[in-house]
C-alpha cells in the first residue's frame, strides 16, 4: 500500500468524485450542457457538418480552463500572463558595473581632496610598482578602524 504525498504544500487538490476536484468537476458539467445546447442550437440554424466542431471547439475551451496548468498557473492566470507580456512589455537592459575601476576613481577623488586640504603631496598611484612612503599604511589601518598592533585572526 502506498500513500501519495505532495512535497508542496500548492499542489494539494482535494477530490470530490471521480477522482476530479472542485475545479474540474465543475468545468465537465459546463463541458457537457455547452456541447449539448451549442449543438442542438447550431444544427438548427447552420449544418450538422459544421455544427459538431463548433460545439467540441467551445467544449475544448472549457475543458482547457478546467484541466490545464502551465508553471503551476490555471489557463486563465497564464492567458492573462501573456496580455499582460503582450500588452506591457517591459524593455530589460544590461548595465554592467565595473566595481574596480569605481573604487579606482573614488580613491583619486579622496586623494585630490586630501591635496587640496593638506597641500601636501602624497604619493602617487602605486600601479607602477613603486614602494609606498612609510606610515601610509599605517595612516589607512587606523582610517579603516584597525589597530596596527592587532593581528588579523
């Protein structure tokens, strides 16, 4: 004996009879009486070639709203979906941000401020391979919070 369990709390239908939810049971009952009365209605006014099609085509479309799911949305969530996609569509651009270069460019705005403030020269731009002044470092530690005694643990 097995015993189906739902891993998702959404995808739990309680069924009624015939093994069919609420929602489906209800959808074969409007299939059944708009089949009947759109053929019986339709074999009078247009042939009974033509009218059998029209009425399953009518059946079908209720039938879709009452069984199909896509992405676990009913067929009428979904259709309103893709109006809404159709309807409003959102244009999506990429905006690469390059992270390095605007630190790069905050640390030339602070230095130039320090310049101005200071009017004195700080060592330039260490991309050249040059050594640092000595305590530089050291002012920056204690910028940044950090104790220059204190060991990174």
């Amino acid at each position: 004996m097995q015993i189906k369990v739902n891993s998702e709390i959404r995808d739990i239908e309680s069924e009624l009879a015939f093994g069919l939810s609420v929602r489906k049971l209800v959808s074969v009952i409007l299939i059944f009486l708009v089949v009947v009365s759109a053929n019986i209605v339709l074999t009078r006014k247009i042939s009974p070639d033509v009218a059998s099609p029209v009425s399953l085509l009518l059946g079908g479309i209720i039938g879709m709203i009452g069984f199909v799911k896509w992405h676990k949305m009913h067929f009428e969530q979904a259709v309103l979906y893709w109006l809404h996609t159709l309807l409003c569509p959102k244009q999506l651009v990429f905006r690469g941000a390059n992270v390095y270069d605007s630190e790069i460019q905050a640390l030339r705005k602070a230095r130039i401020a320090a310049r101005k403030e200071k009017k004195v020269d700080l060592p330039k731009d260490n991309h050249s391979g040059e050594k640092a002044a000595e305590g530089t470092a050291s002012d920056t530690e204690k910028d940044a919070g950090h104790d220059s005694g204190q060991t990174g643990i």
